[in-house]
C-alpha cells in the first residue's frame, strides 16, 4: 500500500545515509582535491570516463589538462579559467565518476563532494553510448543529495519542543497525507513538529525537506562526439530539455554552450559610474541574479553599506533612468549604478 511504500522510502533514505557516512577511522593525510574558490562562479565538469572532460577544458580554458586515450587520465581535480562577458568562470575537470562512485569506488566520494561545492554541473555524455549513462550518473549524484535541475519543495518544517505533530496543507495533496507524514516523522524519531504544506509534494520531496542537507543545483547536459552519430540523433539529443550537443574534436557548438551556461549560472553584470564622469563599461561587478543594492555595496568595498545615503540607477531595474533607490533595491542585468554616501 502507499503507507508501507512511504515508511519504507523513509527507512531506505535514512539507512542510504548511514550507508554514506565513512568510518570515523583517522587516516593518513592525503593528496587535497578540492582547489580554492576562485572567480565569480564554480562550474564543475561530471561524467564517465573518456567522455572529453578534458578535451573540453584545455579547449576553453588557457589550462592544459592531459587527455589521452585510455580511462582516468585526470586523477585530481584540474581548474581552469573562462573568461565570459567580463566575468571570470572557474571550470574544474573531475576524474571521471564509475558506477557505485557514492559508495567511494574510484574515488567517487571526493569527486562528488567537489561537485557539490559548485554552482552548476556540466554532465559531460558521449552521444554514442545514449542513455545509459545519464540515468547512472543521475542515480550517484542522487543519492548523495545532490537534486538537479529542480527547485527546493515549498514545505514548511520546524521542529518543536512539545505540542505534538501540527499538519496543514494549502492545497490538495494528491501524493501525500497526513497519516503518512506522522509515519515518516516517526521513522526519523520526530514527535513534535510543525508542518505546512504549499505545494503538492511526494514522499521523497518530503524527506528530502526532513534531512535537509540536500543541494539543489542546475545541471546542463552535454553531449560530446556528435560527430560520430546520424543527424537524426543529433537533433533528437538537441531537443531534450536541458541538452546541449558539442563536438570537442571538431570543435562544433561550443559558442552556444557558452551562452547556455550563462543563462543557467544566472549571474548580471553591474557598472559603476563616478559623479559626473560617463559609466565605467570595461570593468564590471558580477553578482548573483536577484542581488540588491546592498549586495553591489559589499562587493565594492565592505564599508561602504553602512555609509550608504542613496544610490542613483540607470537602466531595466527602475522605473525611470537615473532613479533614486536605497539598499534594497534588485538590481538587473547591465545596470549602472552611482553610490553616494553620508
């Protein structure tokens, strides 16, 4: 039945994590994988071995990662810089990822760690092999937490001190009931909790929100060697969602996937102008989309919030051009900005 469905989808998360946790044993100090953050965002190469991982780096990238033809060239993780729109992107090339890497085989652990820290991941196909590999890819990186392509779930969830389960739902829950909710509650040893559902959510969305150490990140899809396929598969690949096919050999499309990596990082350009003086288009500050005024202020110099007067705006944020704002104010893309402080 659906309870018994629900209880044991609970029981298996909470083993699968169990499972996760390595042994507290103390090992040796190992060779660092994770490199430093650097630049304005992390994208993360992710795939099978021997997909061009590497390939596409040193082709985007003024870094040189050796590529060659046999698996697991690349042993560490490898960065490199693109330079896109006055923004600096850090690639990292990661080891390739085997079956069973979430359980630590090939050093899947460390990898995926790493691809966690990233903002967005490029799952690196080869289009010769189809689908088998993106639906093994997706199941490692699942269950290790990490959701792609899909927004946190609308729930409200907070434990208590005492007063028991509290359940409400603002819409009609088709996958979920309350009965259900008490029982997976209870599989996490959760007795009083308050729980508001503002979305229809499954069993598994639900404890994703209970465990809540999940990452929810945008994922693109590249598949590589489309040089090697029939052009009715090329366009049968293009057209998924979330897809894009390159050709690192021929170098076929890489421009586009650029401009699709942008889109999915969702970061704006902000200008700066000096009184008087025509606005600064060489160097801009890169901030994440849906950043304000106080954002901008931060990245400009650290004290210069708390000196704040008002800000003058020119562009598609306001309503008319320069506009008077205070600190929160959203800004949007290509926006100039003039600060005057106390």
């Amino acid at each position: 039945t659906e309870y018994h469905l629900g209880l044991l989808k609970a029981k298996l998360a909470k083993y699968r994590a169990q499972l996760l946790e390595p042994s507290k044993s103390a090992a040796g100090k190992g060779e660092g994988f994770d490199v430093m953050k650097s630049g304005d965002a992390r994208v993360a190469l992710i795939g099978f071995p021997s997909v061009g991982k590497s390939t596409f780096l040193s082709l985007m990238t003024s870094t040189a990662s050796e590529a060659a033809s046999y698996e697991f060239t690349t042993l560490t993780c490898i960065p490199g810089v693109i330079e896109y729109k006055g923004a600096n992107i850090q690639l990292l090339d990661l080891p390739g990822i085997i079956e069973g890497a979430a359980q630590g085989k090939g050093r899947g652990r460390q990898v995926i760690a790493v691809a966690r820290t990233s903002d967005v991941v490029i799952m690196m196909l080869d289009a010769t092999k189809g689908e088998v590999q993106r639906a093994l890819l997706e199941k490692e990186l699942e269950s290790v937490g990490i959701r792609l392509n899909k927004v946190k779930p609308n729930i409200y969830f907070k434990p208590k001190k005492g007063g028991g389960i509290s359940f409400n739902s603002m819409v009609t829950l088709t996958q979920c009931s309350e009965k259900l909710v008490q029982l997976i509650l209870h599989e996490y040893k959760i007795f009083n909790a308050e729980v508001l559902f503002r979305e229809d959510c499954t069993p598994d969305e639900f404890i994703d929100v209970i465990v809540g150490n999940r990452v929810y990140m945008p994922c693109l899809y590249v598949y590589n060697k489309v040089d090697q396929i029939s052009m009715e598969e090329v366009d049968r690949l293009a057209r998924k969602p979330h897809s894009v096919v390159i050709s690192c050999g021929m170098k076929l499309n890489l421009d586009y996937l650029l401009e699709m990596l942008w889109e999915y990082l969702a970061l704006t350009c902000i200008y700066t102008k000096k009184r008087g003086q025509r606005p600064d288009f060489s160097d801009a500050i890169i901030v994440r989309k849906g950043a304000s005024v106080e954002h901008v202020c931060h990245r400009i110099h650290r004290t210069l919030a708390s000196q704040f007067k008002y800000a003058l705006v020119w562009g598609t944020s306001t309503k008319y051009s320069p506009q008077r704002v205070g600190l929160s104010h959203l800004m949007e893309h290509e926006d100039v900005i003039q600060v005057v402080k106390k």
